[in-house]
C-alpha cells in the first residue's frame, strides 16, 4: 500500500485516479525546481500528469522541458506515493498517484514554455521550506540526507 500524503479522502466523494512523474534535479547551484504563479502560486518540483500513450518517463521528460525549459537524463525512479485533491485546472477531484524520479538536468533550451512557470535553483534545505506537497518534501528530505552521507563518505 502507498503512502498517503496530505489530507484524507473525503467519505463519498468520487476521485479520478491521476498519475504523474515528477523529479528531483539536483545540479550545482542545488535542485531545479519550478514556481507557478497561476491563482495558487506555489514551488513545486517539476512535472505533471502521464498523458494517454505516454510512458511515466516519457511525461517526465515533456513535463520538466515544459515547466523548466532544461532537458534531463537518467531518471531514476525513487518511489511514488498518493494525494487527493480538487485539480482546479480540471475541475477534478483526484486520487493522485505520484511518481517520483531524480534526474540529471543536462541542457536548458530556455525558458519554460508553460504560461506561469519559472524555474529557479534552491538548496535543498530552501526547497524543503518552499515546496507545497508534504509528499514532495520527503522525497527531498529523503534525497538531501541521502547526498549528506555520500558527502560525509567522500
């Protein structure tokens, strides 16, 4: 059984179930994460919803080019968990299946081609104040202590 992230689902109501992939991008300058602005402006990490057709990886790659404007390489899955939540850009109530990666961010074409987005470096310890889903915050958490014991060890 996943893990659950965030508020429970809510007795009686119906959910979609909605996959996404998403990634940790860890570079020099720390991780590439994304800032939308649209009506709840928030820092995520990059990606978003696996589209019919679509391979998980596959959507990783448009997702983060299109919030991002950077190519990746070498995603690697790290786990998943699930949220539910009302997706206002559909007009949805989803049970969101969430698919993480960490991936090595290897060229920017430039700037994000999705309206409202702006990609932005932080440390991980600024991501783990700024990123809005508890779920994504762990994945990081999980990520930074695991980068401070290679670091320890080199």
């Amino acid at each position: 059984m996943l893990r659950r992230f965030g508020e429970p689902p809510e007795t009686g109501r119906i959910y979609t179930l909605r996959t996404g992939a998403y990634a940790i991008l860890p570079g020099e300058d720390g991780l590439l994460v994304t800032y939308q602005s649209a009506e709840n402006s928030e820092y995520q990490l990059p990606g978003g919803g696996v589209d019919p057709g679509e391979s998980p990886t596959q959507a990783l790659v448009r997702e983060v080019h299109e919030e991002t404007g950077w190519r990746i390489a070498r995603p690697q899955r790290l786990g998943a968990y699930r949220r539910f939540t009302f997706m206002p850009e559909y007009d949805l109530w989803a049970e969101k299946l969430c698919l993480i990666y960490m991936a090595l961010p290897v060229m920017c074409y430039g700037p994000p081609t999705e309206a409202d987005h702006t990609a932005l470096w932080m440390t991980p310890d600024i991501a783990l104040r700024h990123l809005v889903n508890s779920g994504d915050r762990e994945f990081v958490r999980r990520f930074a202590l695991r980068a401070a014991i290679f670091q320890k060890r080199g």
